[in-house]
C-alpha cells in the first residue's frame, strides 16, 4: 500500500489502523456571501480569494476511509450527471473524479462496502449514483451498502419548498432499503473504530463521524465545519436550515475535540484536507495545530 500510496498523489492521513484518501469530488464556485451566513464580507474576504463575480472556490472532497474490516466512502461529490446548464449554474471548475481517484489506489467503485453521506444536499449526494448506458441513474457504488439517518430520508422522500432545490431524486435512483439501503436514528456504529452521529444543524437528519483508533482520534463534521474557515461557532452558513443547532454543537464538540488533540476533516476546503484541532490559549476558541495540505489529485 505504501507504494501505491505515494504513487497515488491524494492527500492522505492515518489514524491509528484506519488510512484515509481524500477523493476529487469535483470543485464549484459560489457566491461567497452564503458561505459565511451573517459574517460581513469584509471579515470573511481576508480568509478566501473572492472573485469580480462575489463568488469563491468550493471544492467537494470525498474521503475513502480504509479499516481493518471495510472500505468506507464519505460524501460523494457533485458526480457527473449534472445537465451543461446546471454546470453552468454551479460554476464547475474541475468534474467529478472519484472513480478515476479510486483506480490510482488500485480500487474500484464495486471494492467500497459502505457509503456514509453526511446528508443529501447535491454537492454531497450528486456522486451516490451515476449514468450508466442508457443514460439512466444507478448506484456508483453498486456493492455497496449506504447510510442515512431516519431524518434526512425522509425529507429525501418528501421534501420541503427549501430542501426540494438540493436534494435531487436522481441522486438517490435505485437506492431501496432492506438492499443497498440502511436507515438509522441516531448513533451508530460501523466498524469497530468508526462511530456516526447525528447532528442535525445543516439540514435536520445531518450526520457526522469520529474515528478511534490506537489512541488516535478524527472527527469530521460535515457541513458543520465545511472548511477551516468556519472555526468559530458563529461563522455558519446561510445554507445551515438550524443554525442555532449548528452553532450549539460547535460549542460543545470542538473543545472536546481540541483536548483530544482529535484531526478535524474537512468536505469543501480549497486549501487543506483537515487540521489538528487546538484550544488557542486562554480561550475556548479552536485553532489548527498541524494541517494536511491538498496536493494536486
Ligand atoms: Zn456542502
């Protein structure tokens, strides 16, 4: 693996037993004002290049996580069903690449066993499915089994005014439970180093993960903590449906994290893949120690 690993040119990190590979989901740009929710531009514009057109990179980096016991897919990426008018829409800079991604470590996408989309907004499901030859939608990873919690499937299956612009249904074509299927309510755990849970915050059945491993810790909170800039408990997005939940737990995880001395991982940061989490010195606020920067996928 070392080989391949270092022939594979994706950023990549150890916790204890689990390897984790970030995956090129595909890079979009978008108007950076509701990225930074109610921060003012000119706080948020020191962090991020902003371009004439307000709008910031955005990338959508999928993780393959490799335990003892499984091959675990986090996020999906934008995919590539997505019509040249939507590419447009979204400003996509760079296409979805997870399976090329995969192939560079040797795998493919039937060698992942469990896909954990932290919710289904389409920059994180737009990846679970893809066309095949009839130009129909059908798992990605057909293989394998995918995981959501009771609350996002059910606005997946029914959604809202809001949710309804994000949650695309062909995204989630050929997905049945009892199959390739498995809803949960609440905490789970996937493998014996891998836990989910749910936090609610960006959209209501949202979920995040921590992986334990040899005395060594990873947490990824999804679009709670979409990038190194949203450290800050009150630096949320305007995408966030709760945000006072958002910030609720940023409060009260990111401290445990930082006393952990815990990885955080990070989906849409253009910069780095994740960032030792740190208390900055007589304050509850959390820095970043040691980062894995991104090296070109
Ligand atoms: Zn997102």
């Amino acid at each position: 693996m070392d080989n391949l690993q270092s022939k594979s040119n994706l950023p990549t990190l150890k916790i204890g037993e689990v390897e984790i590979f970030w995956l090129d989901g595909g890079r979009i740009r978008l108007d950076g004002g509701p990225m930074f929710g109610p921060v003012p531009k000119i706080l948020w514009s020191k962090k991020v290049e902003v371009g004439e057109d307000n709008c910031i990179a955005i990338d959508n980096s999928a993780m393959l996580l490799i335990t003892p016991s499984a091959k675990i897919i986090i996020d999906s990426g934008i995919g590539n069903k997505m019509t040249a008018k939507q590419q447009e829409h979204f400003h996509v800079q760079r296409p979805w690449r997870i399976p090329e991604n995969l192939s560079r470590l040797g795998l493919s996408t039937d060698d992942i066993d469990l896909v954990i989309p932290t919710h289904a907004d389409f920059d994180h499901a737009g990846g679970l499915t893809r066309h095949n030859h009839a130009g129909k939608p059908v798992p990605t990873f057909a293989q394998a089994r995918h995981i959501f919690q009771k609350k996002e499937w059910l606005v997946v299956k029914n959604p809202d005014r809001r949710s309804a612009s994000s949650y695309w249904p062909e995204n989630f074509a050929g997905l049945d439970e009892g199959r390739n299927l498995k809803i949960i309510d609440g905490d789970f755990q996937i493998t014996p180093e891998v836990k989910i849970f749910l936090t609610g915050g960006h959209t209501i059945g949202h979920q995040g993960l921590e992986i334990n491993s040899k005395g060594e810790s990873a947490a990824h909170l999804g679009d709670l903590l979409p990038s190194k800039n949203h450290l800050h408990p009150l630096w949320v997005i305007a995408y966030d449906d709760y945000p006072m939940e958002v910030i609720a737990v940023k409060e009260r995880l990111l401290p445990v994290y930082a006393r952990k001395q815990s990885w955080l991982l990070f989906y849409h940061d253009t910069e780095i893949c994740a960032g030792k989490a740190q208390l900055q010195e007589n304050k509850n606020d959390i820095t970043l120690g040691s980062t894995i920067s991104k090296s070109e996928y």
